[in-house]
C-alpha cells in the first residue's frame, strides 16, 4: 500500500512540474539612440512567441526579457531584433535592415548619436 500512495505522489509531482510555466529572465544589449528605436526593438520582442515582457532603455541599451523557454530562444529573440535594424552583442543587423530605419534612428552615425545626447 505505501508502495502504491509513494508512486502515486511521485506521478503526481511530476505531472505538475512538468506542466508549470518555464519562464526565463534575461537582458542583452542592443543598440539604439532614441524613442522610435526603443519602440521598435520592444515590437519586434513582442513579436516573438513567447515573449511575455520585453523593456528597452534607452540610456543603457539594456532589453530586459521575460519569456518562455519551450517556445522561444535568447537568440532568436536577438535574431528578430536585428532583422528590424538593431544591433545587438551577438547578431548585427543586415546593411538593408540598418538603411531602412529613420535618419534620426542611425546609432551607427556619430552626428546622429551626438544629436541625441
């Protein structure tokens, strides 16, 4: 009988656990100088399924995350950043990605940096 009611509270732990949310905390750092950057980088993580929260600073560049590891990844979540212009640690956006952004959203330009300081 204990034999039983042991194997039966262990099948039963393991199916909760398993069925519990898996969400994952993270940051990285993206680039970006402005507030129609922070939209856009926040949109494009939003995007992603799976993504429950995604808040970029402006004045650190951090993107702080929380998503669902079973469905999404810390890299293609920077992957789908980069596809809308924005550079991150890991992944730097294509050169048509980059040109398609606003004058006033091109980190990569000095002139463009020093304006919004």
């Amino acid at each position: 009988m204990k034999t039983i009611l042991l194997t039966l509270t262990m099948l039963f732990t393991g199916a909760i656990s398993y069925g519990q949310n898996k969400s994952a905390k993270a940051s990285i750092e993206v680039d970006g100088v402005c507030v129609m950057c922070k939209k856009r980088i926040e949109k494009a993580c939003l995007k992603t399924k799976g993504v429950k929260f995604a808040s970029w600073n402006l004045e650190t560049h951090e993107l702080k995350l929380i998503f669902d590891e079973n469905k999404t990844s810390l890299n293609e979540i920077a992957s789908n950043v980069t596809d809308v212009g924005h550079d991150t640690k890991s992944f730097i956006a294509s050169k048509e990605a980059y040109e398609s952004l606003d004058p006033c959203c091109k980190y990569r330009d000095e002139a463009v940096v020093e304006d919004h300081e």
